[in-house]
C-alpha cells in the first residue's frame, strides 16, 4: 500500500499525518536505518583515523579545552560533560569509560590519553568517578590532531547544528592498527589487534616504493600483533600471513615466564608478562582453582607478588617436575594462554564496512594522508597569496611614504582614497646595495592598492616605518615566492607528494620508535610453541597409598595408608560401610550403577579421611533412584563380565568403561523393570552363575560375546510365573556369576570367612541359556559367590 495518504483511496478519511504500509515492511526500514547508524555511528572504526565518533569527539573536545601533553589536567567530569553537550549527546558514564580506556596502557598500545588518578588496573579494577580524575592528551592524540587548523579534512554539524567538529582526524600515523578496535555492531563485528607504530611506517614506506606489494612481503616489516600486555605469540608465521591476507583469524598469545632458582634444586616460576585483555586477579582465581580441584596436582601454589609490574609466582608440587610440563598443563588448562581473535571489519571510506587485508588498511591510511597532504598545502598557498598580497602593499607604502602619510593626515576617507591612488612602483632607493644583506629589486610599473592591502598599511604601526622594515619586507616575500614556488610543484607531482608523505613518516617513525621510551620498543616477542608430549594425570599426581571407604548410604573418602580393611570405622547414624578397598593416589575408581551406566572417579580427588567424607552423589552425575552395584580400581589390561537381574550379560574390555564425563558412559542396556546387578573382572576361562531360586549353571567364557555397549546375550534362563497381582514375573532371576578355571577349580567364601573349592565341576557344566542345577555342597544360603 501506498504510504500517503491522498494516494490511497481506501484511507481518505484518515487523520492527518497517518502512515498506512505493512507492519513488515515499517519494521524492516526501520531497523535498517538503526543498523546503518550503528554501524557507522558507534560500533566501526574508521580505516582512516581508526577511531569511532565517540572517541573522536574526546579528543577534539580536549583540544577545544587546550589540553595538550605539555598543559594543565583538567577534570574528566569537565571534558565528559563537554563531549556530551557539544558533540556526544548520550550518557555521560559511556563517555568517561570510553575516554578512561584511552588512558589504560594496559588496553591501549599507544594512550591518547593522559590520566591523573585512578584509572583503573590490569585486575579488573574499575576506574575512579570522573570527579576524582584528571586529564590531558598525550603526544599520540595531538599527532592524531596535526593539521585541523590547516583545513585538512571536512567538517560537519554536530548533532544540534550549533558547532562543527572533523569527521576524520588527520591522523600522523595508522592509529587502526597502532592501538587496535573492538566492536559489535548489527549483525558484524570488528576485533583487531595492536601492533607497533615503527614496524607499520616501515611496512607504509615500503608500500610507498612498491604500491603493488605482495601480502607476505609486508611480514617482513609488520612481524605480527605488539600487544601492550606483551607477552609471547606462539602462531606459526603461514598462518599469521594468511589472517593477515584474509582480514580474519586468530593469534595464539601466551604469558611470558622463568624460573627462579631458590638454591638446593629448589625452584618457582614466575610470570612477568600476562596475555592481553587477561584480568590478573580472573587469571589467580583459575589457577587456584586449578589447585583446589586437583586438575593440575604438581602444581602447589600461586601467589601474587605484584606491585608495578607483573609478577605471578607458580610453586610447583615437587622440585622433580619439569617446569615445560607444568608451565603446558596450565597453557591448556588456564587463560596463561589464549587465543586473540582478528576481524579487520572497518569502515574503509568512512562509510563503507568491508572486511580488509593489512594491505588495504595500510592503503586506506596513506591515501588519507596524501590528501591530508594536499589539503594542508593548499591551505598554505592560499595563506601565501594573502600574505603576499599585504607585502606588496607594504612595499609600495614604503617607497610612496610621503604621499601615504599625507593621504593619511589630510583625507576624510583615507582607505578610499589609498585604493584610489595610482602609485609608482619605480621611485628609487635611498639606500645603496651595500647597506643591504642582499640586493632588494623594486617593485616595477605603477597600479593601484587593493582592499586588503588599504587595510593592512591603516592598521601599520609607526614604529614599522623603519627603513630595515622594508629591508624584512622584501626578504620574507622573496622567502614567500620561494615556499609557493614549492607547493605549487608538490600539488603537481604525484612523486613529490610521496616524497614528502615518506620524510613526514620518517619524522613520525622517529617520535615514537626507540625515543618514545620503554613502550616504543616491541613489547610482544615470538616464539615457537614447544611440542610437549601429553603427560596423563596420573604421571603428575604424587602416588600415595590410600584406602577408598564408600558407606551404605554413597558416603566416600580416601584414608591416607593402607589401613587394616578389618579396622572399625566411624560412619554416619544410620549408616554403615559397604566397599572398602586398597587403593593408590594415581588410580582410578570405576563405579557400576543399577541402570548399567559406568562413572569414573580420581582417588586424588576423594576428600581425605579425617572427616565422614562426601557424598559421591555431588562428584558424578548419579540419580538418587539409582543404586551403587559396585566400585573397584581400574585396569585398563583387564576384561569385565557385566550382567543384569534378567541374565544378560557380555564381555566388555575394561578400558571401554571409562567415561571423560560427570555424566558417565551407558555400558549394559535394561529395561524399566530390570537393573544391572553384577559387573566382575575375568580370571579364567569359565563362568559360573547362580539364580535367586538357587540353580547353578557352568558353562565356558568364550560362549559369551565381547560387546562395546547393549543388552548382551542370555547367560541363565528362568521360568516365568504369576505374581500376586496375576502379572507374568521371572521365577528367581540372577543373583550373582564368577568367573573361574577349569583346571584349578571354582573356590567360594563360606561363612565364617572360610573359603571352599569345588575341584571337579563336570556336574554343573552345561550350555550358556541353561537352568542349572542346585548348587554344589556348602554354597552360601545368600547364592553370592563371596
């Protein structure tokens, strides 16, 4: 439908100034003009300055405030509340933060600004109130801001019309990537790294020399991202190449370390430089984690010894750990290693966003500051010709003083009357050539004063009648005529141009290379990621013996020594012991559930005996319905024979078992009405079984199949019978198997702690999915095995 009204027909009686469209179409114009305004407006930088508006309008409002490096500090609250009022009209709070950042030399490579106060820290520490702090601009902002007095770049409106403010800054160097930018606009986002500003003026001037040079070649002066933070990059320099030919990728930064040697083999690591954008507190918190829970057990302590500059001490467990083991364990386990990610999504011509390559950023830069260039000397020469202009005149009322005092004394409208007046230009010098420097050639012909130049020997001093004034007259427009000569060739030489953008870059390359102090070196080295081969948890664990108690009611802990499994143990009311085994700190324990589901415990990580322990409940991911059918150690060489209540059951390789998860691993498929009930290591090469209604049944191992995971094969048979309510139940069930062999025997715990073998069981043996029989002479009343 047609959104005006005097064209739709069907909406002539609709109020004034109604809008009639689909609500789809409404809504889609809408939100694309918000998308466009934050794309352009807040979330991209622009390629030529590498600044977003906000901190654009920071710095110009600052210079508006004559806050330059050498100055006065002013009080953040003043220069926010002005950026606000004049430039920035949105909340005061995002406008200190953004300029607070600025500040931060720990968030920005090359700071534009200078801060007095608390700014914040490189724990995560928040900035003062802008009351309490203190600013000014920094060499950087100002060399960002060379050249607006010179009509450098264009103007705009501010958002009431009532100033003017750049729309790019001149920007003496790559600021995009000098000092980096992140954002997350509608449906894009930028993130890109900082580098060093020497390494880019010398990959900009070997672009100058060689405009079509390749992306790898640029490698060679551009080594890769300087992040303030320093630290170590670690990614191989192909990928670095391409991240940078795409405009996308990611770069592998590590914490720079040592080792301290304490003397007597002992020795600490200490941390000197974190990975950038990593709150150091955040970072001690994790690695204390990393203690508490365990999951790093050769590493002992972390302290912070911090003042200035960084200093993380790492204590490992023992002095026979390898410090590369320890120091790649927390790599993989702690932000000590991350993965900053590029995205050079930029505004390319200020409006435009595009994903660029570091040539073209690059690029964008220089094409900016050639017409920066030709801007500024335009603006020169139009300077030159005025001033030349006034010199002239100057020079004339010098060699017509009489006539020019006269007219100045005696007419009523002395302006009129000078720019009336045809003047020579050929009345003779007093003065010989030797009393000048240098020979003053005079004006020549006769022509009238203009305007300007009436108005300029009005406002002349007395005192500049001197006859050297004319002396200084003549040399400043010789020295005039000189410089316009000049740029008049620089505006027609596209070479002279380059030229001049490759000595201004030198300048630039000079001011803030190895003169800039500490920060004007590279902080961030490279590296080659040392190939650790993977140490399994159970090397960096310290082996002890323990004792491994679980409670009737799923209570467990590790008893420090192999205790008498004899010795009375206090427990809970109520509760009681049902598993107890001998055990060592490096194993692991694997746990059965009745839904045939396996969990895998560390004994490292049991809580220690001096307590009634924990639950084992909250350790894994086991439901309170779900009963605990057995617990022992792990052997990885070794096989289980898992069955349930309904006499399935399959071999399985015990190494299968192991879940990575709190979660578990599902082994033995059952029903609702059935439950896993036994799980037993193989040791022979035959298995016995044993109902619930007492039938004994022998029959060989390699009748039963080797799964990975089911509902396994039918190892008993059982008779169905009715129940009380009529419903069809097995008649008896599994009770318990074992495994055993032939040649040896099948050995059984009697009561009394006695044990009993059977040598010749020729009267049991039968086939797998067999009855059995009644069990032999003295087999325990409870049909268990042991």
């Amino acid at each position: 439908m047609s959104s005006d009204l005097t064209q739709d027909p069907e909406h002539e009686d609709a109020p004034q100034g109604e809008s009639f469209e689909p609500l789809r179409r409404a809504i889609g114009e809408r939100y694309l003009q918000y998308a466009l305004s934050t794309i352009m407006h807040r979330a991209l930088p622009d390629a030529r300055d590498g600044l977003k508006p906000v901190h654009r309008r920071i710095l110009y409002a600052m210079r508006e405030l004559r806050l330059s490096a050498t100055g006065g500090f002013r009080k953040s609250a003043k220069i926010s509340g002005d950026v606000m009022g004049n430039y920035h009209p949105h909340g005061d709070a995002a406008i200190y933060d953004a300029m607070a950042r600025l500040a931060q030399d720990f968030n920005v490579r090359y700071p534009l600004v200078d801060g007095q106060g608390n700014f914040g820290n490189i724990d995560g520490d928040n900035p003062a109130a802008s009351r309490y702090t203190e600013a000014r601009m920094t060499i950087a902002a100002e060399a960002l801001l060379e050249g607006l007095n010179e009509d450098a770049v264009d103007y705009r409106d501010n958002y009431d019309g009532t100033l003017r403010e750049p729309e790019v800054l001149p920007a003496a160097f790559p600021n995009l990537l000098a000092n980096g930018s992140s954002g997350i606009a509608v449906g894009m986002a930028t993130n890109i790294p900082p580098h060093n500003i020497a390494e880019l003026i010398d990959a900009s001037l070997h672009m100058i020399k060689t405009p079509d040079v390749r992306d790898e070649t640029l490698l060679n002066y551009v080594k890769g991202p300087d992040f303030p933070t320093g630290g170590i990059i670690v990614e191989p320099r192909e990928s670095m190449a391409k991240t940078y030919a795409t405009g996308r990728g990611s770069f592998r930064l590590r914490a720079k370390w040592e080792v301290e040697d304490l003397g007597r083999g002992v020795w600490q690591i200490v941390v000197t430089e974190i990975p950038y954008q990593v709150q150091k507190s955040k970072l001690i918190e994790k690695l204390a984690e990393l203690i508490q829970t365990k999951k790093v057990p050769i590493l002992a302590d972390v302290r912070d010894e911090s003042a200035e500059d960084i200093r993380v001490v790492l204590e490992p467990k023992s002095k026979n750990v390898d410090p590369d083991v320890l120091m790649n364990t927390l790599f993989r386990n702690s932000d000590l290693e991350t993965r900053f990610s590029l995205n050079m999504n930029v505004l390319i011509d200020g409006r435009t966003p595009k994903v660029c390559s570091l040539k073209e950023v690059l690029r964008a830069w220089l094409d900016h500051r050639r017409v920066v260039l030709q801007r500024r000397s335009q603006h020169r020469l139009e300077k030159i010709d005025h001033r030349l202009e006034v010199l002239e005149g100057f020079i004339i009322a010098f060699l017509n003083l009489d006539r020019v005092i006269d007219i100045i004394r005696y007419d009523d409208d002395p302006k009129a009357a000078l720019m009336a007046e045809i003047w020579g230009r050929d009345v003779p010098r007093a003065m010989t050539e030797k009393d000048y420097v240098s020979p003053l050639p005079a004006p020549e012909g006769q022509g009238e004063l203009t305007e300007v130049q009436a108005e300029a020997i009005l406002n002349m001093r007395l005192r500049s009648l001197r006859r050297l004034e004319e002396i200084e007259l003549i040399r400043e427009r010789d020295a005039l005529l000189e410089e316009k000569a000049g740029l008049v060739e620089l505006l027609g030489s596209e070479e002279l141009q380059w030229v001049r953008i490759s000595d201004e870059l030198k300048e630039t390359r000079k001011r803030f290379g190895k003169d800039y102090g500490p920060r004007g070196a590279r902080l961030t080295q490279f590296a080659e990621a040392a190939e650790v081969e993977d140490v399994p948890l159970e090397a960096m664990i310290e082996r002890e013996p323990v004792t491994v108690v679980l409670s009737q009611m799923g209570w467990i802990r590790a008893m420090s020594g192999h205790i008498d499994l004899t010795r009375e143990l206090k427990f809970k009311d109520g509760d009681g012991p049902r598993f107890i085994f001998h055990a060592e700190t490096t194993d692991k324990l694997i746990l059965m559930g009745s839904t045939g589901r396996f969990y895998t415990l560390s004994a490292a990580n049991l809580p220690g005996g001096r307590g009634m322990g924990e639950p084992v409940r909250l350790m894994i991911d086991l439901p309170n319905e779900v009963e605990i059918v057995d617990i022992f150690k792990h052997d990885p060489e070794s096989k289980l024979l898992v069955a349930s209540n309904a006499g399935n059951g399959f071999q399985i390789a015990e190494k299968d078992v192991v879940a990575q998860t709190r979660t578990g691993k599902q082994v033995l498929n059952v029903k609702d009405d059935e439950k896993a009930t036994v799980v037993h290591r193989i040791k022979g090469d035959h298995v016995a079984v044993c109902s619930q209604n007492r039938r004994f049944l022998v029959f060989p191992l390699d009748e039963v199949p080797e799964l990975g995971r089911g509902k396994g094969v039918r190892l008993q048979k059982y008779n169905q019978a009715r129940g009380a309510q009529g419903m069809l139940e097995l008649d008896g069930g599994l009770s318990d198997l074992t495994t055993f062999d032939w040649e040896q025997g099948l050995s059984w715990t009697m009561g009394g702690g006695n044990t009993r073998n059977e040598k010749d069981m020729t009267q049991w043996l039968g086939k797998r999915a067999g009855v059995g029989k009644a069990p032999p002479h003295g087999f325990p009343r409870d049909n268990k095995f042991s």
